[in-house]
C-alpha cells in the first residue's frame, strides 16, 4: 500500500527548471515511491494518471501548481511535502551567485552592445517582453511557446517594420554568427545559410550538412507557425532576404512544416528572385519538380542536406551574368493535351502563380468560372470527359484546340501560351501541319508560345520535322514540362524585398537572456557574450494585478 | 455579312472520325467560311458560340447531332447542307472495303486468338462491350471515357476474380508486347516496367527513358480513377502482380495522377512486398522520403525517368538474397521531441501504415483519441503546446518520455518504438544517462526500439558516447528518418497478392478492336495482329428502344 499526499499552490510561479528539479529531488528522497510537480493543466494531469497517480479528489486549475507524492507511509509524505519550501529556496541560492540586472532595462544599461534578447518565459508573459526588446531596438528570439497567434503577427508586424527579426514563438533554434541560439548543434561554418519553420528541421539539416564536410553561414529559425497564413512567412521572408544579399552565402536552404498554400508560394517567388541556388524542403507540400529556375526541390531532410552541399560545391558565388530574359508581364494560359502533363504544370506554376484556375483544381473556387476572364491565369486539360462528349481526343482532333489558342491570341491580356503535342501511335498523323501555323499567328501577335514536346524519333510523326515546324512558328520547344517550368520561373523573377532590411554585426554575438538560464551558459560556452535577466513575472504571476498594471500601463 | 444554317439530327449516331471529317469537309466546300459537326453537349455548344456561331435560336439535347454552317450566301448554306448525306455516305463506304465482323462474338470466331479487345465506343455502350470481351475471357482495353464510375468498380472486380486485366476506362495507352495500343510511342524495349493511372504520365516517362538509352518490358495504364477510393487500385495492383513476377522486369515505375490516400497506401505496400526496386511518382502527393526500403520516390516524370534507368543498370535481377530482418506483427509507437522529426515519421509511416494516429495529423479524425488504445499505430510530437505548458520541453526534460516508453513497454499489443534523441546546445546534457536505461526495459519486454539519433561528435553531449549507451541498451540507431523508415518498410513487407494471376502470351499480340479504326490499323503498323469489328450501337442509338433490349436480355 502507498499513501499519496499533495499541495495545490494557487497561480505560484517557477521557471520550468526549477519544477523539474523540484520533482526530481521529492523523489529521490526517502521513502518516496513517485513525485509530480506540474502546471496543473490537462496534459499535465493526464500524465499524472498514467502514471497511477489518483487526482479525482484533487479541484487545480491549469495555472496552479500541482506537488504530489506518492509514499511507503504517512511520515514519509509529511517529510516529503514539508521540505518543498526548502528545496525551492536552495535552487534559488544556487542561482543568485552572481549579480544579475531584474529587467531588461537594466540588462540594456549594463550591455548597450547587446543587439539580440533571447526570451524563454512562459508564453502568457512572452509578448511582454518581446514588445519591450523592439522598443529597445534588439532583435528577438522567442522560445516561449503558448503565445497567442495574434500576438505573434502583431510582434512580427512590429519588427518588420523596423528591420527587427523576431524568430518565434516557439522557435527552437537558430545559429548567429556561429553561436547557437536555444536548442542548437556544433556544426561548421561554411556558405549554406537555412531559414526554417521547423526546430528539429534546421537541427537535422545542419547536422547533416556537417557530416557531409560542409557549413552554415547563417541558420534563422522562424517559428512552426511562421508559415500559416494568418502570419505570412513574415521571419521567413525577412531572413531570406536578409540571407540573398550575404556575400558568405552561396546556398540557402529553406525549411518548413507543411506551408499553407499561399505563403509557400510567397516564399517561393521570393526565393526565386534572389537568383541564389535554394533547396526547399516543404515537409508534406508536393514539390512541384525536382528543379525549376533556381530552385530545387527536396524530399525529406536528408536528401535536403545533401542537394545544398552539392551545389554549395558549384556554387561558391552568384550567377548574375546571364541575359535578362523577356518577362511574362501578363496571363498564361495553357492549352493541354495530356492530363498528366497539365497537372505536373498545375503543380508547377500553382507554387508561383496566384490565382491560377484550371479543371483540374482540387479547390472548387479555381475552377474556371469564364475561362476568358481577362488577366485571368488558367491551365486547361483539353483532354477531360467534359471537352470530349462526342468529340475525338485532343491528341487525335487539332480543331479544339485551334479555336481556343486563336481565342487566346487575342486576348490582350496574355502573355505566355502553354501548349503540349504528344506524338506516337494513335495520335494525330502530323499535329505541326495544322497547330504550327496557329501557333504562327500567335507569336506574331506578340505571344509568347512554349511548346512541350513528347515524342521518339521513331514515332510515325517524326520528331525532328515536327520540332523544326513548330520552332519555325516561333515556339520555344521543351522535352518535359519540368525543363518548360524552368525557363518559366525564371522570367517570372520579381521585384526586391520592400521592408527595410534586418541587420546586425556579423563580428560578435551578444545578446541579454530572459528565462532559461541554461540558454545564457550555453551561450557564453560557445564564446558569445549573454547577460542574464533575473526576470520575474509582473504581480508575481497574479493575473488580477497584472491586468491591473497592464491597464495603468496604457493610460 | 454572313448566312448561318443548321441541322439537328437526334440521337443520330456515327465515330467522332466520321464528325471530324464531316466538318472538315464541309468547311472546306465553296462559300463556307466556317463548319460545326458536333454532339449537342453543353461544352461543345460553348465551343461553337466563342467560334461566334449564334446558337440562341437551336433547340438540341446533347444526344442530338449538330450540323452547322456559317457561309457568305444561301445558295452556299444550302449547298453545303444537301451535300451532308453524300460525304458521310463516302466515309461509309472507304471503311467498307474489307469484310468485318459486325459483332465481338462474329470476331471471336474468326479470330479465335485474340487475347485483348480494345473498345473506343462512346462510353454509354462501352461498359456493355466490355462484359462481353471479358465474359469471353479477354482482356481489356478500355478507350473510351463518360463511363459511370459504378460501371468501372464492377467491370473491373469481374476482371479480378477471372484474372482478366481492365485497362480503363479513360485508359489513353498500354505497351503490351512492344505493341502501343491507343496513344503510344515507339520506343525501345528493355527492363523497366511501367503501370500508370495517367496516360500522358506513362507516355512521358517511356519517352525519358527510351532518350535515357534504356526500354520497357511492358507498360500499363490503368484508367485515370483506378487510383481512387472507389476502385481502390485493382488494375494497378494486378499489373503491379504481373512485373512483380516477371523476369524480364527488373524496375517498376508507378504513375499516378493524385491518388487517394488509402489507395496509395494499399499500392506501397503491394510494391514493398514485390522486393524489386520501385520508382514512385504520385504527382501532387507529397513523398515521403527520397528512398525507403525498395521505394525511391520521384519528383516528376523526368526525374522518375532518371531514376528507374539508374536503377535498372545498378538492379539487373531482383536481390532475393538478403536475410530476411525481425517482422513487425504489432503497433508501431512513436514518442517524438523533435516535431520536424515526427513530422517525417507520419508521412513515411502512413504512406504504408493505416490508421496511423498522430497529434500532428491534418485529419482530425486521426488525432489520437485515447493513446494507449491497443494495437493503434501512434506518432507523437511530444514538443507540441499541450505537452510544453508549465513543463520544460522533452528535449530537456526526459521524464514525460520516459513514462511513456514505460507505458509502450507494458502495452502487449506494441510492437516497434521510435524515439529520437537531438543533441546540441540547450538540449539535455546526457539524455542517455536518463533514457537508455528504460530503453533498455522496453528491449528487455521484447520491444523493438528504433532510435533516431541527431548530433556532431563536437556536440557538448558527445555523440560517440551517446550512440554507444543507446546500442548497448538494445536500441537499433538511425542518424535520419529516411534510414529509420528505410528500415521499417523492409520489416513491414507483406503476404502474397491474394486474387487470381493475370497471364497473357509473350510471344505475340493479338486483339479484337471496336470503336476507332485508327487503332486497328496502328496495332497492325506495329506488328500486331487485329481484326476490327464493324461496331454499330444496338438499335441504332434509340434510347428507348436500347432500354426495352436490355430488358428483354435480361429476362
């Protein structure tokens, strides 16, 4: 028989160190057979139960602290539960060892050069302390989780403005100027920078990265929810942009959980104009091909690491001598033949291009309501049942095709035609003979027409005659649609970055620490410089005062 | 000023060869300045009014033939609809210069040998075509599109419990023999396998491979819907069958238009179990590693190109040899600090594993309910915001990990845990002076423990020292999910294709054709033998004269 005692003390707070500690010291001691110390949230309490802890006479909201011991007698909880004061205030001895400022105020009159705040509260009190350190002008490292998602866009919008990061919430880790922020690998330096929306992602990646004989320049965490749309890549976007004009980067590796839609293809047009070499790994977000323009796209951590190590190797500086090519500065519209050939375009061009309708769009909304929608950009498959009731496949009847591509041609508004001809068995005897010349008129119009071309030299068509009469019109021929996407995304580059531009010394690190102490000795061992905030929540942690402060504050 | 001028004929029937050539025809008599044949569909009506014809004033259902004809005067108008009669009457007659069967049953008879019928009829009398060739025990190729998805899970469960393949419908290519049927290129044969729910996708891909230097044993399509819910892969899982036990194929490439999830899933696992190297590439589905087991997964057609050609000169037979690892018979835990990590874990597992219940999931039905319920398959992130609040998170805190390996480790029903430990800056000074020891319980109940470790030899907790705990402990070390998954799909490996085989001759091709006569006349270009059945629509099309026939058949 075991005896279970507990204390409930009522919104009482302690960093999470020093909870565990206190938990692991109640158990060690005498007669102890289990002890919990938590935040007595339902997570936490259901832990507790699995572990055959008995709550059900125990009332605790989620902001009280929790101390249970499970005991071999009576005396032994009593013991047990009367030296908790005492092994609080010891961790409390050993951390006062040393002066410590009790705000960042002080900490900034103490240490003007800090140029970053590393933050490691709990979350309620997170954006506080946040909004304080870009007042002061520093850059943010938010560890903390459980803050509020509006409070994360409001903070980012902040910093954003004033070429401020902020790396969070919830950020794991991040690697400046060699030192590693929160949770972070020794791995070494070299010309691959990484932006990732993905804690373990960056770690995994930069640890591989070293394995391989490569390095990091620069690693920016963004925070898991940077990449939602409520947020809009905003991190993501700042360090990129900050990572495209570092003349120590040669490759940049963009990470990220799975992106909503949106912001993915936000990151992704910005990832192309800044010419770099990058290697996206989206987990869970279908890559489009395995290259297009500049980028190429991995799958899974790994074969990320691996891709931006290779072309770190033949890429040790920017390609910006090549001919501008002409710009698409209107609609595309493509003109398919072939389901799959469409789709893999779809895949393709949706990453860049929004809104881009077409029949085949999972989503209701990008079914082409007009297809002739003026500006209007739409990727058909002329080949679905709808276009082919009593009606021959596009592949084996041109007239289809002719009508919409003379349509097309004069719509003012497009600029780009995209059109495939599959030639083999069973298709049309000689597509150029009746698509060339509408493909003609089309160029001389003013279009651009890329033409992806499937074919054998042995097909009955013949590759060679079919390929020179389409070019003869004025088509850019290709031979997959990966290798048309390509050249698409390349003249699909877009304007710079329009916020001011984040910058910090790339000499030094030095940065103030608020929470978690074992972050500001990390630092330090890593030869950073790093202040510790003796920091304790407002009120100390009494949520009525401390709406009370927060609406004096305001007045 | 122009005359327009039109016909209706209803219900009339005839190929969309012979309307292809009517309205060529007609377009190109004297006076014409424009021609319409169509069946009266909505989009083919929306076709002719963008073509400015004026369509207000016509009364037609979509079963009706449409003749229309824009011309510069009556007389012209009238002259061109008087000669309608006599140019599908020459039509008629070039198609009659040969004797031809006018039934299957007639074909059959005169060609008893035929082991495949293609039909390319309109899809409303498709599905009856194909209950015939398959009541006769052939094969099918099924052409023709607008066939009801009901109609295509019976046929095709027919075609299973006899062994017969039904390729369709919507089925746009095979190459069976050397022999394109349908659309298809002419390419070089070899040892590379194809099956393809995407009929350009498997065109594209044999095309690449034919540049590549390499060929093809034999190539499926299995219609573009054989890969969702409904029809649940059965053509793809029967060719898959088929390569699997084919000597001349040493790489399988499966094509997929987006497939649904659980379909995928059941394909994945048919290709595991078949040992021979599988090349993937799901277009819009996202990958969930470069390589697992015998899987590579592709990123594009291009790149599912190269790498069954790279794979079929490294693979030259199918590796048998190897001793076969300890199998998985129970649930799969996996209790994560990384979420990246986890994240990478999900996508392998369910690609193969269902239901696999995870609090990352995007499904909420798949959130875990109740984690402990026997035999579920579980991926936690246990660094998510519920398990972090008032709590360190596991990557420094062990002790909410190491209840829960406890827990696994008592649960009977658990097979497999996975675990990852990352090192570094800020991480757990020695995570394996907490963790290994129950590592080690778990391994000592007969627990198979996959660890994914993640750290440099430089890294403060020394990642030699590290491994050396966790191996000693009975743990299996990974340094990437990739390797991890790698490993468990080779265990995951399942039983035997459970219907009958699907056996065709290999010496020679030889079928039946109904529908278009361009394929008959390509089969027979390419060496094949065909006999082309003059294919008429029972009761000339009547819709209600067809329904009192069905009756009568019935009865």
């Amino acid at each position: 028989m075991t005896i279970t005692r507990h204390q409930v003390r009522p919104g009482a707070y302690y960093d999470s160190v020093t909870l565990m500690q206190l938990q692991k010291a109640l158990a060690a001691l005498p007669g102890v057979v289990d002890a919990g110390v938590i935040m007595a949230t339902p997570a936490n309490c259901e832990l507790l139960v699995t572990s055959d802890f008995d709550l059900t006479a125990i009332a605790a909201r989620p902001d009280d602290l929790l101390i249970i011991v499970k005991t071999e007698s009576e005396t032994a909880a009593g013991d047990a539960l009367a030296q908790v004061d005492t092994l609080l205030r010891r961790r409390q001895d050993v951390a006062d060892k040393s002066y410590r400022p009790r705000s960042l105020r002080g900490a900034f009159g103490n240490f003007p050069t800090a140029e970053w705040v590393l933050i490691s509260t709990p979350g309620r009190y997170a954006a506080d302390v946040a909004d304080e350190a870009l007042d002061a002008g520093r850059h943010v490292f938010l560890y903390s989780d459980n803050v509020p998602l509006a409070e994360e866009v409001r903070l980012k919008e902040k910093g954003r403005a004033a070429g401020l990061l902020v790396m969070g919430p919830d950020c794991g880790t991040a690697l400046i100027n060699g030192v590693g922020l929160g949770f972070a690998n020794r791995v070494a330096r070299g010309n691959i920078g990484i932006v990732a929306a993905s804690g373990t992602g960056l770690q995994a990646a930069s640890v591989a990265i070293h394995r391989l004989g490569a390095g990091l320049s620069q690693a920016f965490g963004t925070g898991g929810r940077d990449l939602k749309a409520e947020v809009g890549g905003i991190t993501a976007l700042q360090a990129l942009d900050w990572l495209a004009r570092d003349e120590d980067t040669a490759v940049i590796l963009l990470i990220s959980k799975p992106p909503a839609q949106e912001v993915a293809g936000k990151l992704l047009r910005a990832a192309q104009a800044c010419g770099k070499p990058i290697v996206v790994d989206f987990i869970g977000y279908p890559p489009p091909a395995r290259r297009a323009g500049n980028l190429t796209f991995a799958v899974g951590l790994a074969d990320a690491a691996e891709l931006a190590v290779r072309l770190s190797q033949t890429h040790p500086a920017s390609n910006g001598s090549a001919p501008e090519p002409r710009p698409l500065n209107g609609a595309i519209r493509g003109l398919f033949s072939g389901g799959t050939l469409a789709h893999e375009m779809l895949l393709g061009l949706q990453a860049v291009v929004a809104p881009l309708y077409s029949n085949l769009s999972a989503d209701p909304r990008l079914r082409p309501p007009e297809h002739s929608a003026s500006g209007a950009n739409v990727i058909l498959d002329l080949g679905e049942d709808e276009y082919t009731q009593g009606r021959l496949h596009p592949m084996m009847d041109n007239d289809l095709r002719i009508r919409r591509l003379r349509r097309e041609s004069a719509d003012p508004s497009v600029s780009l035609i995209l059109l495939d001809v599959v030639l083999g068995e069973g298709a049309h005897p000689d597509p150029a003979a009746e698509l060339a010349p509408v493909v003609a008129e089309a160029t001389q119009a003013g279009k651009q027409v890329d033409l992806i071309l499937i074919g054998t030299e042995e097909d009955p068509q013949g590759m060679k005659s079919q390929a020179e009469r389409f070019t003869a019109a004025g088509a850019t021929l290709f031979y997959s649609v990966g290798l048309a996407l390509d050249a698409i995304y390349v003249r699909l580059r877009q304007a710079n970055y329009p916020y001011p531009a984040v910058a910090f010394s790339r000499e030094t690190f030095a940065a103030v620490n608020v929470g978690l102490e074992s972050f500001h000795d990390s630092i330090e061992s890593q030869g950073g410089a790093a202040v510790h905030v003796d920091w304790r929540p407002p009120a100390g942690g009494d949520e009525r005062l401390m709406a009370l402060l927060a609406k004096m504050k305001k007045q």
